[in-house]
C-alpha cells in the first residue's frame, strides 16, 4: 500500500488532509517536518504532505526553511479548511468542561468558546496530541479541540463542532516526492513554484519580477528569505501560474537566468480546484 507521510501525530489537520488527498492510502505519523522529508528520501513514505500557509496565521517558518534543500519535487497543492471540533470523554457534556487543551495556534481561534463556557485554556503541543492526553486522563471536565479524526481514532466524542472563530480558517499544503513529475505541459490549470535570488542593489528585484509581467505571467505568491543570517531578503520563493515548458514561462524562465542567481524549479502541478 502506498504510503504518505505528514508531520503530527494521528488525527491531525495533516492527517485528515493526507486522507483526502491519497484515499486508500497508509498515512505515516512524523514528529517534525524534517522527519517527514526524510521519510520521503528513505523511501519509508511515497510522498509527503507539508502545510505551507494558512488564512489566518501566514506561512509556515519551518516549512519555507527547509523547502530550499529539502531536495524533493512539489507535484501537487491541496487546500482544508480547518474545523475545530470541542471533544471530550464518553459521557461528558459541554457544562462538565473546565480545562480545554489543544496547540496555541488554535487556542487563538477560538477565543469566544472559551469566553462562553468561561473555560481555562492550556497549550500543548499538537491539536491531535492533546487529543490523546484527554483520552488518556478520562476526566470529564478536560476537553480538547482539535479535528473530528482525532476524536474518532482516540475514542472521544464531538460535544460541539465548528468551534473556530472564523469560517475562513484554511491551510495550504504542498504535495512532495522524491521524482519529478511534470503534468501534461497542454493543461491551462498548472502552477510552477521556484526558487531564487537577486543581487542585493537597487533594482535587481524590480529587473527580476519585470520578467513575468513581460511574458503576461501571473504570480500567485512571493515569498523572502533572509540567507546567513544576513538581513537582506535575497531569495525568494514563488508560485506563478504556467508550466515550464510552456512557451510564455519557458521563454521567461530563460530571462530569468540572466537577472537573478541561482535559480531552481521546485514543482509543477495541477491548480487545486478551490482556485477556480
């Protein structure tokens, strides 16, 4: 059975994604993201599913520092839209929480549950970690919020759903293997994710990115990060809409060459049908 591999323990967002993306297949539980990339080299996993974004708290750090070298090919995106559940042990009902548990990122999306049942909030460090930790205590007054896989594979039960703040709450993922695989280069629907750098002197960004609106190239995004520690953001990363052998961003990839450095072509990949 083919096998993809995320970063979280079981029932995380991650998880329920690679479960949509992959049906069928076997998900692999990493402890970090690094250890998810490395699955993927070893050969333990298939492919790996990496969040990169998400609506409300912006890219992932981890995830833009170790794309770069990571030496893997993107070939797809995928997008979930997050949804809080309130879970608690059998038996348990919303008046009996006290303590809710979940990651600090959503315990910062779901500041009016905890204002309405005047909760008391404790981090941890996985929505689908403290999942497990409430199972594992089976007292009726914790509770932990995290997805519904959680509560279903630790045997909890949904005292409310949707518990979020915002309804917009998606996260972004890129889907990664170790071998290139290009799609049909006559599809409309492709982005190209690439990575670069430019010189650090007034207008060699402008000179860079002038290239695709030359070429009438959409970006989707454009990301900067600093290199050895030094303060100025010289590489940049980017999705723009077009396959490379396609002749509007071959001709611009060429251009490209000639007005930035070190320049790599990450993926490309079919664009997920939420964009339409």
């Amino acid at each position: 059975m083919p096998v993809i591999a995320f970063q979280g323990r079981p029932g995380a967002y991650s998880d329920l994604a690679c479960r949509q993306i992959r049906p069928g297949w076997s998900t692999l539980p990493c402890s970090s993201f690094a250890a998810a990339i490395e699955a993927v080299h070893d050969g333990e996993a298939d492919e790996g599913l990496l969040a990169c974004e998400n609506s409300l708290a912006g890219r992932v750090p981890e995830i833009h520092a170790l794309l770069p070298n990571a030496n893997l090919h993107i070939i797809g995106e995928h997008f979930l839209r997050v949804e809080h559940c309130l879970l608690g042990i059998k038996g348990a009902k919303e008046s009996d929480i006290k303590k809710v548990h979940t990651h600090p990122v959503a315990m910062g999306q779901i500041r009016n549950l905890i204002k309405e049942l005047d909760l008391e909030p404790v981090p941890e460090f996985d929505t689908a970690g403290a999942a497990e930790m409430v199972a594992s205590w089976n007292r009726k007054e914790s509770a932990a919020v995290a997805s519904s896989l959680a509560g279903e594979l630790n045997g909890l039960v949904t005292l409310r759903q949707n518990v979020e703040d915002a309804a917009h709450n998606t996260t972004r993922f890129y889907v990664v293997a170790k071998k290139t695989s290009y799609p049909d280069p006559t599809r409309e629907d492709i982005l190209t994710t690439l990575l670069m750098r430019v010189d650090n002197h007034p207008g060699a960004l402008y000179a860079a990115l002038g290239v695709f609106s030359k070429h009438d190239i959409n970006m989707t995004r454009l990301e900067s990060y600093m290199l050895n520690g030094s303060f100025a953001a010289t590489q940049f990363l980017m999705d723009v809409e077009g396959h490379p052998e396609q002749s509007a961003l071959s001709s611009a990839l060429d251009e490209l060459k000639h007005v930035s450095d070190d320049l790599k072509v990450l993926g490309a990949y079919p664009r997920s049908p939420i964009r339409v």
